[in-house]
C-alpha cells in the first residue's frame, strides 16, 4: 500500500498526537503503539490510522478557523450595512424637511420673526400682547431655553410708565417670579386686565349699533360676544336689536316661520339680507351693481349733483333739480330722484330724502349733521314729504 502524502502533512502539523496518543494507551495498561513498516518498508496499517486522526484533527482546526473568519466578516458588513441604512434615512429626512430660513447667531440659529408689540397698559391690549410674546417665544424655542429667559424677553415689550414700573416692582419684591413664567404671565393679567371683563363687553354691546355693512357689525359684534357666553337665542336677540330699521323690516318679511336658531346661521341670514337689500337700491337709483365690500373710486356710481345736495362733500352740479334733496341711506352718496321718485313720495307721503314717511325732510333722521346744517343754511322753500 502507498503511502498518502496527506497524512504526512498532517502528521508534521501535529507531531504531539502521537505522544499523548502512546501515554493514554499506556495508562489505559495497553501495549505502546509501535509503528511497524511493513515488509517492503511501507507504513502498516496502525501508521495510516494513526494518520488519518491526525488528518481528521487538523482539519476541524481547519474548519473552526474558517467559521470564526466568516462570523466576524458577517459582523463587519452587517455594521456597514447599519451605519448606510442611517445615512440614507438622515438623508430622507433632511429632503422632507426644509430647513427654514435663520438668522445665524454664532453657535445657535434663529429663526427670523417679527417683534412683539410693545404693551402700553391699556386693559384691551393685554390679550394681544400675551398671544404675540407667546407665539414668538415658541418660534424662537432655542434662543429662550428657561423660564428666567422669557420673562426678561417679556420685560424688553413694556412700555414706559406703569408697565415698566409694574416690571420694576416685580424684580425688586417678587423676583421669585422671574423663574417661573406661568406664574409671572398670571400676574400681568392680575394686574392689567379688566376687572370685569363680562360688565365691560355687555355694556359695549348693548351699544353696539349697525352704522355700515351687516357684515362689518357681525365682526365687530363676535368680538364682544365671546366674553359673554351666553345661550344662541340671547345672542340672535343682542344682534338683532342692533341692526338697521331696514333690514329689520326685511327680516319680518323673509322668516316668518323658519328663521335660524343658531347664531352663525342667523348672522349668515342677514348678511345675506343686507347684500340683497343694497343691490336694489343701487337698481333704483340706476347705478352699476356692486359689492358693498368694492371700496375702489369706481365702485359705486356718483352722478353730478346740485349744489344744494347734502353730502358731506358736497358736488357742483349742472342738474335742474336743485329744490330736490337726494336720498342718503346708510353712508351711500345718492343722486336726484327722479321726476317718478318724486312723485310717489308726494302722493304716498314719504321723506324725498330718505323715502319714509311721518317727518319732513329738514328732520329726516338719517341726515348728517353736517347736511341738516348745509340745508338750513341754504333759505330754500324746501319740501316737507308730506303731501
């Protein structure tokens, strides 16, 4: 039998298996190996089992050296893989999220807003003035890190006299306040707001009167009611006792049975109204239709009036009916009348000026000031509206 060339190299690899092969079989009370040639002086059979365990022993050495290379290069790529994963999602999202424009402040960013007004001790700026520091102070978040910082960024919006001074008083007396800014804001309103806020907004509303567009009222009028919580059929009762005679009358006339029982519905309703009712007079007079909301020159039709025309800036005027006064509704400039105008309000009994009966036209009540005292002024036999 020949001799396998992958024994002997096993064998040099590991000479000691031989050793402690013969010292475990003599301790076991076993004859020592002895390797025997064999005739021919070939290695017998005990040679090529004795190489063929060694043979088997270095290749699992083989065999774990190779399983511990292959773990640790999975570990290296597995690492790579992770740190490429997050390069890829920091990349996701800095595309989704545009960095807004900064101010750039040495080490920190800014972002650029616009200041605050300053608080100048007046009861109905308070709440402004609070929702604006508010607002900044969230918009720059970074800048004012602590309580301490925002109430001395409050401090900076206090005007001169009793705001300053109040700010004064709390760093010498209550400085305590200072490094809590909830109890600090808590304070200022203590201090300036309206004692009696309800009191104040109820009375105002009640004085509350419709002197333009029903929509401007309804804005103006939101504005106070939301101090009052009251219930939809109080407020629909406030608004309308402060709406024009006119749109009274047509509100009588539209909802007999079905008017709205919730105030937006209600408000919509009238604005609605309103815009309807100034359409058609803008019809009578013969004037372009237009948005009462239109406040360019054009917007509303304005014919050559006669001298005597009442207005607050009065218009010279070729016209021919100079005895007759334009009617003024609301702050609508109106041109004369027409000859069937005129005579509908002689036979009906009605105002030439405003086109409502029971007053002569030198009192009518929806006459400027200026324009009663512009008609007295001008000595003419004048119309009394009543035939």
């Amino acid at each position: 039998m020949s001799h396998n060339p992958a024994f002997t190299n096993s064998f040099e690899i590991l000479p000691e298996f031989s050793a402690s092969t013969a010292e475990h079989q003599q301790q076991a009370g076993q004859a020592p190996y002895v390797n025997n040639p064999g005739p021919s002086g070939n290695p017998g059979p005990e040679d090529e089992r004795s190489f063929l365990w060694k043979a088997i022993f270095g290749l699992g050495q083989n065999l774990d050296t190779f399983a511990n290379r292959q773990s640790q290069e999975a570990m290296e790529s597995h690492n790579a893989f992770q740190a490429i994963a997050q390069q890829l999602q920091q990349l996701s999202l800095n595309h989704a999220q545009p960095t807004p424009a900064v101010l750039s402040t040495g080490s920190s960013t800014i972002p650029r807003v616009r200041e605050p007004r300053k608080f100048d001790g007046q009861a109905q700026s308070v709440d402004p003035f609070v929702r604006e520091i508010n607002n900044s102070l969230v918009l720059q978040c970074r800048a004012f890190t602590s309580d301490h910082d925002k109430s001395l960024y409050f401090g900076f919006h206090l005007e001169d006299g009793s705001p300053s001074a109040w700010y004064t008083s709390v760093e010498k007396y209550h400085p305590e306040l200072l490094d809590n800014f909830k109890a600090f804001l808590n304070a200022f309103k203590k201090h300036f707001e309206d004692s009696d806020r309800y009191a104040t907004a109820l009375a105002k509303l009640r004085k509350l009167k419709q002197d333009s567009s029903a929509a401007t009222y309804a804005s103006r009028f939101r504005e106070l009611v939301w101090e009052l919580d009251l219930m939809d059929q109080t407020t629909i009762q406030m608004f309308y006792d402060g709406l024009k005679d006119t749109v009274k009358d047509a509100i009588t006339i539209t909802t007999v049975n079905d008017a709205p029982t919730t105030f937006d519905d209600y408000v919509k309703m009238v604005i609605s109204i309103d815009n309807k009712l100034h359409r058609r007079l803008l019809e009578r007079r013969g004037g372009p239709v237009k948005s009462i909301f239109d406040k360019s020159p054009s917007s509303v039709s304005r014919p050559n009036l006669p001298s005597s025309t009442i207005s607050s800036h009065p218009v010279a005027s070729s016209s021919t009916n100079s005895d007759v006064v334009p009617m003024e509704i609301d702050v609508m400039k109106r041109g004369p009348i027409t000859e069937a105008e005129r005579k509908r309000c002689t036979e009906l009994h009605l105002c030439y000026y405003c086109g409502k009966g029971d007053h002569a036209v030198q009192n009518c009540p929806n006459m400027s000031e200026y324009a009663k005292k512009n008609f007295k002024g001008k000595g003419k036999a004048t119309p009394s509206g009543k035939a």
